[in-house]
C-alpha cells in the first residue's frame, strides 16, 4: 500500500499570487466626463484640492458620487486615469488661448481662429487636432479644477447660497427620478483607458507647472493680456453659482411641499377617517419617505393607501 506521505495532496487554499483579472476598460463619453469635472468642481469648492490634485477621501467620494450618478462601477484608478487626460486638455487649451490668433467660443464651446492659422499650429501640436475638432464643452469646469487658485477664491467671495451635500442629494434624486442619462453621446477625446495604477496623491508634486511644459511653445508672439482666459474662469463661477442656487430653490420647494404640515393640511380635508386611523396616520408622517408618496398620490388614493398602510391590531 502506497505511503499517502508520497502522494500529492491537492490544496484547498487558492494561491495568493493567482491574478487579479484586469478591471474593464473605461469607454468615456462627453457626459461622463462632464459628469467627473463637476464632481471634480465639487471637490474643489470643499477644498479637497491638493498640489492641483486631489487626495485619497476626495478620490473616494467621487467614486461613490460618480457611481451613483451612472451605474458605473469605475475604481479611482479609472478616474485618475480621466482626471490625467483632462490635464493635459487644459494644457493645450490654455496654450492655445495665450496666443493672439485664438480666440474662445463661449456659445459654441469652441476654440477660433483661421484654417491657416490651426493648420500651421497643429503641424507641430498634433494634440491640438481634436480641440480643433471637437471643442471643449467642459472647459469651465477644466479652468476651476486646474485653474490658478486666486481665480477659485472668488467663488467664495459670492453671495452663494449652495450647500454642497443637499444639491449633491438633489442630482442623485434626479437620477432616481427618471430624468434620463444619455450614455450614447457623442464622446470628445474618446479612447480606451486602462486601469493601470497611478500615481498617489502623496507623491504628486505641482503638476501645473508640469502639464504646461506638455506642448512646446510656438514662436507667434503671445498675448500680454489674459483677459480673455480669466474671464471665461470668472463666468465660470458666476455660472455655477447661478445654477446652484436654482438647484437650493428647487430643493427647498421639494422639502416644503412633502412638509408635515402639508400632509397634515391635506389629511384634515379627508372625509370616512375615524380617529385610529388618524392617529396612525400621524405616526406613519413622521417617515419623509411616507409623506412623499402620500403626497404624490391622487387625492381619492390617499385613504385606500393609508388604510393599508396604517394596519394594527387595534384598528377595525
């Protein structure tokens, strides 16, 4: 009988160097990376910026927000890999605009000037074909993210209203809502993108000085005046502001109309409701998920809902 010392035993423990299978490849689209520049804005307004970078808790909320706000599962990895991308548009954007033969399209979103002019640049920018292109529509949000920190400090100069964790529940409720998400829009830049690891944070150093050296300078003669660059950075924030305190109106019209007090206004004008149920009912307000759909509901609905809802042993 064969010794079971010599007999190869299988183990039941997997292997800790078996791979890790690689993380699919990000499809970026114009919305999806118009959605990472304005959680990016977010971040920045929160002062979660660092070294024009952002560190590892940023990183972490922006994965959730991002996931939240698409369905899609990317890893920071993924989102740093974008995050890089976006540097390097800023890069060729801000190149662009310093010289005097280009000029910024707010209405368009796009950057001018002659064929010649782009013909000539792009023979020793090749990178600046798809500016030429496709324009930037997130250019904005790359001046704020990117931009000099001065031009940032304004935003907080304002009479701004926002609060950034009750408009951040306001867009992911829109989702919710049904408002719908063009997954298929056309992309700007797009490519494959692999989930090769980054950079940390930690190690970063100012990489705004690094990007501009990206793309060698032209000879042309530069602007002395960057007027042009600052004040698109300036309506930026204007713009921005504007829309956040829209989104701070609608947030609180939302509150006030699934209020107590409303529900309790509205419940009063109900007839056939006997005091169980209308104590129960009282109770059963004190859940906003509750007094949404109690709200929400047709006003011949209302009863037959909160009869169902408010069941008890001691209710006939």
């Amino acid at each position: 009988m064969a010794s079971l010392t010599n007999q190869p035993r299988r183990s039941n423990r997997v292997s800790l160097h078996q791979p890790i299978p690689d993380q699919p490849r990000a499809k970026w689209t114009l919305y999806l990376t118009k959605t990472l520049a304005d959680f990016m804005v977010e971040q920045v307004y929160r002062g979660n910026r660092q070294n024009n970078s952002f560190g590892k808790k940023a990183w972490e909320c922006m994965c959730i927000d991002f996931q939240r706000k698409t369905g899609l599962f990317w890893d920071k990895e993924q989102l740093k890999n974008r995050f890089g991308v976006m540097r390097k548009q800023y890069a060729t954007l801000k190149s662009l605009l310093d010289l005097n033969d280009f000029s910024w399209d707010e209405q368009l979103s796009m950057v001018k000037a002659k064929d010649e002019v782009w013909d000539e640049y792009i023979k020793a920018h090749p990178d600046a074909e798809a500016i030429r292109t496709n324009g930037c529509p997130y250019y904005k949000q790359l001046c704020i993210i990117f931009g000099e920190s001065k031009y940032n400090d304004n935003y907080d100069q304002l009479n701004h209203p926002m609060n950034i964790d009750e408009n951040a529940k306001f867009l992911e409720g829109a989702t919710t809502a049904g408002m719908p998400i063009d997954f298929g829009a056309a992309s700007i830049f797009a490519q494959d993108e692999s989930s090769s690891s980054a950079e940390e944070d930690e190690n970063i150093p100012n990489e705004q000085n690094k990007c501009e050296t990206v793309l060698p300078r032209t000879a042309g003669p530069r602007k002395r005046n960057r007027v042009g660059t600052e004040d698109i950075m300036v309506r930026a924030i204007l713009d921005i502001a504007a829309a956040s305190k829209l989104r701070t109106v609608a947030v609180a019209q939302g509150i006030e109309r699934f209020s107590i007090s409303n529900c309790i206004e509205a419940f009063n004008q109900m007839q056939g409701v006997d005091d169980h149920l209308y104590f129960a009912a009282l109770d059963l307000f004190d859940k906003p998920n509750a007094r949404e759909t109690f709200m929400s509901l047709k006003a011949e609905k209302r009863l037959i809902w909160l009869k169902g809802k408010c069941k008890a042993p001691f209710i006939a």
